[in-house]
C-alpha cells in the first residue's frame, strides 16, 4: 500500500487514481493526520502531494519526519518536493520565478523514476504550477532533470529512494506522468499491482460499518448511478440500517421515478420509500432563477424531507449521499489561488449547517468511471450502471431562469426524444451526458400558416472521462436535423432547436 499525504492540492486526488490505476492500493490523509496513519498502516511507499502553502513561510505544513527515518521510499511532488527538500537539509526561496501551465524538462541522468519512460538527454512536456522553488539540495540528492525556471525539476537520492519532482507528473498535460508514478510505485516501492475494485469494495464496507456502527442510515437516491452505487454498497454493509429514500421534486426526468422505484424493491429488495414532494419543492422555487439559489433552495428541502423520514423510523443518525470526488473538488474553493465556487453540488456545498444528521459518502474518492466499474461489481444492471448523469437539483438546472410547470413539460418530452433518437442511433454509450436544456428565450417561427412564438431548446452531448473536462460530441448534421424535426413537431411549446458546441473548460457541462 502507498500512502499520500495532502498538503492541499487541487489535484490530489488523481495522485491516486493513478496509484490505483497501477493496481496499487493507496489512501490519502491529510498531513495532519499522516504521522498516525503512517505508523498505523505501514505503507511500503510515500508521495507528498502539491499544495498552496509555501515552505518558506513558518509554520507551514511538513511531513512526519518519521517517515524520512524509517527507511521507505518517498516520492515528493511540487509543494511535496520543496518540503522534503526544506526537511533534509536543503533550501527553498520564495518564488520569483514562478512557472505556471506548460513547461519542459531536460533530462540530465538516468534514474529509476524515469526507466523506460524519459531518456538522458532528451526533452519532454510536463505541467507545472508553482511560484517557490528548490534552491539548494540536501545531501546525497542529484539533479536529473531541470526546466527553465526550475533548476531542480528532478531530484533523487536513489541510494535512501528519495525522489521529487517540481512538475505534476499526476495530471493529464504531463503526458507520461503516470509512468513516473507506475515506476514509483511498482519498482521502486516495489508494491505488486494486484488490487482491484472488487478490494476497494471490501475496505469500503469495512469502513462504513465502522463509521455507522449500530445506528440508522437514510440514503437519498437522485435516480443516477452515484447514490445508487452508493445506496447497494451501503445496503451491502450494514443491511436494513439503511432506508433508501427517493424524492420526486417534480424535477425528474420521463419515466424516471418508475424506473428507479423498479430497480430497488423488485431488483434489489431494498427497501425503499417514495417520496412524492412535488408540490413542496415547485413552490419553493416558483420565480426563483439564481441557479446558486436554486441549488441551495433544493439541497433544503431534501433535507427537511429526509429529516422527515429519519423521524420516522426512529432516528437516523446518518445521511448518506454518492458524492464523487469532482463534486467536493468543483464546491469547495479552489486551493492555490483566489477562492472560486464554481458550482455548489448540491450534494456537497448546499447543506444547511443545521442539518443534525453525519454524512456517510462512500464514493468521495472516486471518480465517475471508477464508480461504473464498481457498480458493475456490486451486480449493477449494466443499462443502470451505463446511464448517463443525473444531477441532483434535476431539470431546475436545465431550465434557466424562472420553472414552470409547462416549461418542465415540454423539457421533459425534448429531452426524452432527444435521448431516444441517440438510444437508436447507437450512441448512448459513446456519449458521457447527453441532455436537453429549456430556454428562457422566446422566439418567433411559422408553423403550417401560422405564426408561433415559442422557446428555444438547446441540446448538450458531452464526451468525458471524468466530468472535469469535456468536449461537445460531434454529431452528425443529419442526426442532429432528425432530433430537431422530431421536437418542434411532437413538443408544445418548443418552436427552435440549437445545439451547443461548448467544451469543458471554458463551459460547464450543465447550463447552470
Ligand atoms: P458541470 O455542469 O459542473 O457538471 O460541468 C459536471 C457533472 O456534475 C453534474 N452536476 C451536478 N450533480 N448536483 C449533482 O449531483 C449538482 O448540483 C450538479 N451540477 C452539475 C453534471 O450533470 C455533470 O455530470
């Protein structure tokens, strides 16, 4: 196992997912909980993360220093390099030379990071993001690798198996950074690359009994793969502490409520209650079109129902939710720069502070794919585990400004005819998110002799890995002419169709 302290980075999290890519079992503690965790888990090797703080200022994070006296391999990133470099002896100043985005390196030395991946003399692109940097080396380190402003991009002391690094091997535009950590990992931590989901499910049922203990759990399923993935695991813990709660707030999709209420009582047994909260939630948002506002106003209400139903059985002392890793990411501020809220999940950011319930979110450390290959080994129907996102605030997000009841009709029947002509063309599969927006726009069209003056629809497909970026699917002219045809035609209220053509960044996948 491989343990990764976090000093904060934004981007820690793919540090172990592409530890547990190599097949490697990891956990990440922050680094006030890592000297415990150390000593408690014995980990054949360690990665510092990056992070927003700077060595040279005092007080400012550290490793144990116990992990440099044990004798296992450490692997320090950006932040995670300078405070191993600060720890050993060396010296790190304050950034005037600040490299941000694309750089290169040069690779001076052989080493057992880069084996069979960069080679002595050659140059490659890597992703760099920090304003301090190593001055100074501690003894017994070399440099191996160097880069404009960064005289020291690689280091390493391959006699203790120290190595760090001042770019981000763990993110995608450093395009053989997952190497550099496969090779830190499996030769020179030397773990064996034989675990799998199926082990992650094991530690995460122990987990959740341990957290949950005797006590009652409420699962609030949103008609997506996440709580349900969740909801099964959970269930799978701890049995009928759990009762899975599914709201309708009158913001689902066609067919949607049926077809989740069928899949946990007749497929899985689980028991489950249907709450029909319509009503509540539409009066509550009436004249509402802040989507801040929106999302709040209905991470709310979930909560008054699902304190409702833990009154009713007694007490619930838990709530659990499918939040993934994007979403804590995309809703807590971003480290390293100026705070920025993108979008508060509502899973996440929307929680009133009153709520008297703890949270068990088992998926927090998994990403959307990781989540799909676990469902399917939790026995998920495989058309369940292939559906596309779901966001939990539903259609209010795809119906910018003010909802209405008719507007919530016709999006509801667009996107249902949307969805099934990319069902037919084969394509549901290809695509991450597909999904049909209302607008608040009104425009003017004529329709057999007479005129209309109706809403816009615009329709989003996405291609993704992870939901973190995303690119619009490219349909072809033809399909796209077939699925307008089709909504003006059968869709009261829809007189135009667009389809939006933005990526991930600079767009977000939803409209709102
Ligand atoms: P964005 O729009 O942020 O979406 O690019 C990324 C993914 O997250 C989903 N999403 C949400 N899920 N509550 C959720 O549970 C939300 O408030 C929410 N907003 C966006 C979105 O559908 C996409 O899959």
């Amino acid at each position: 196992k491989i343990l990764i302290v976090d000093f904060g980075s934004q981007v820690t999290q793919l540090i172990a997912r592409r530890v547990r890519e190599e097949g490697v079992y990891c956990e990440i503690v922050p680094f006030t909980k890592a000297e415990a965790a150390f000593r408690e888990q014995k980990p054949k090797g360690v990665i510092l993360s990056g992070g927003p703080e700077s060595v040279t200022v005092e007080a400012s994070p550290r490793a144990p220093q116990l992990v440099f006296e044990s004798g296992v391999p450490v692997f320090g990133i950006c932040y995670g390099q300078q405070t191993m470099a600060a720890q050993l002896g060396g010296a790190v100043e304050g950034g005037h030379h600040a490299e941000f985005g694309r750089a290169e390196v040069e690779i001076l030395a052989d080493c057992p990071l880069f084996n069979g991946v960069w080679h002595k003399g050659e140059r490659y692109p890597v992703w760099m993001s920090h304003g301090d940097r190593v001055t100074k080396l501690p003894d017994g380190f070399t440099t191996v690798a160097i880069s404009k402003n960064a005289p020291f991009a690689a280091v390493a002391d391959a006699a203790r198996n120290y190595y760090a690094v001042q770019f981000h091997p763990e993110v995608a535009h450093t395009p053989h950074g997952a190497l550099l950590i496969r090779n830190f990992v499996r030769d020179i931590a030397g773990c064996s690359g034989d675990w799998t989901m199926g082990a992650y499910r094991e530690e995460a049922i122990a987990k959740i009994r341990e957290q949950v203990g005797s006590e009652k759990v409420i699962c609030g399923l949103s008609g997506g793969v996440d709580s349900a993935v969740a909801a099964v695991l959970i269930h799978e813990a701890i049995g009928d502490q759990l009762t899975c709660v599914f709201v309708d707030h009158g913001l689902l999709r066609l067919g949607e409520a049926e077809q989740v209420v069928a899949l946990f009582r007749d497929h899985y047994n689980i028991p489950l209650v249907h709450v029909e909260a319509s009503g509540m939630f539409l009066s509550a948002l009436e004249g509402v079109s802040d989507p801040e506002v929106k999302r709040k106003t209905i991470g709310r209400l979930f909560i008054d129902v699902f304190e409702a139903e833990s009154k009713k059985i007694g007490g619930a002392a838990f709530l659990a939710q499918g939040t993934l890793y994007p979403d804590v990411i995309e809703s807590v501020s971003f480290t390293g720069g100026p705070s920025v809220t993108i979008k508060s999940h509502h899973n996440v950011g929307g929680l009133p502070e009153r709520m008297n319930m703890k949270l068990v979110e088992p998926l927090r450390e998994l990403f959307k794919d990781e989540v799909r290959v676990l469902g399917k080994e939790l026995g998920l129907p495989d058309a369940f585990v292939g559906r596309h996102p779901f966001p939990g605030p539903g259609l209010a997000i795809r119906c910018p400004g003010t909802i209405t009841t008719e507007k919530l009709e016709a999006l509801r029947k667009a996107d249902a005819i949307y969805l099934d002509e990319i069902r037919q063309a084969g394509l549901y599969d290809t695509i991450w998110q597909a999904f049909a927006v209302i607008l608040p726009v009104k425009t003017v069209g004529v329709m057999g002799d007479g005129r209309t003056y109706d809403h816009v629809c615009a329709l989003r497909a996405v291609t993704s890995v992870d939901g973190m970026t995303a690119d619009f699917y490219p349909f072809d002219m033809a399909f796209l002419g077939r699925v307008a045809t089709r909504i003006i035609n059968e869709v009261k209220g829809i007189n135009r169709v667009t389809y939006d053509i933005t990526s991930k960044p600079p767009g977000t996948i939803e409209w709102e």
